[in-house]
C-alpha cells in the first residue's frame, strides 16, 4: 500500500515548497535553501520511520548524493558554484511539488 501523509504532513511540505519557491538560487541564498532541504528530508525520514516506506525520502536522498554533493565542491568557481546550486535547486523543487501533486491526486482519488 501507497504511504499517504497526514494532514499536518502535506500542509508542511506545502509551506516548504512555497518557501522554496521565494529562495533565489544564488550563492548567498545558498544557506536557506540547504536549511529548508535538510528540513524535508528530516520530515521525510520522521514519515518513513512510521510508515517503513517513503519514495520521498528515497528520492531526496538521490539529490542529496548528486545534485546536492557538487554544491559542496571547493575547487569550484562562483558561477560554477551558482549553476550548480540552481541545478540542485530544480531538482528539489520538481522532487517536492511532483510528490505532492501525487499525494492530492491520490487523496481525490479516494
């Protein structure tokens, strides 16, 4: 059986993508936009540990790995740095509003 947040838990991530969508993707902005990432993926894993199943969690732990790993990169110059945030950036804010899009479809569904 499909995971389905509750309530309290799709009205967060709501917020969280609302909050993401205001954070730019520069280098300064960095900083907010790896606090609001690391408080999905803590949402999540709180979710998967009650439910033993979560594809965001699996997911969000993929952009940690990729996208999110080449932001940390020292060698790195400031636009390199600024296309690489932006990438990160995309791919957590397609993650998270796909997710949702799902769970309000599934919830009509019912």
């Amino acid at each position: 059986m499909k995971w389905q947040p509750s309530n309290q838990v799709e009205s967060l991530l709501s917020e969280k993508l609302l909050s993401l969508n205001l954070i730019s993707s520069s280098e300064p902005a960095f900083i907010k936009l790896e606090c609001l990432f690391y408080d999905v993926l803590a949402l999540a894993r709180t979710s998967a540990a009650e439910s033993g199943n979560n594809a965001l969690l699996n997911n969000l732990e993929k952009i940690k790995e990729n996208e999110f790993h080449l932001t940390q990169l020292s060698y790195q110059k400031a636009k390199q740095r600024e296309i690489f945030i932006k990438k990160f950036k995309t791919a957590f804010k397609r993650e998270l509003a796909g997710y949702l899009k799902n769970v309000k479809g599934f919830a009509m569904a019912r």
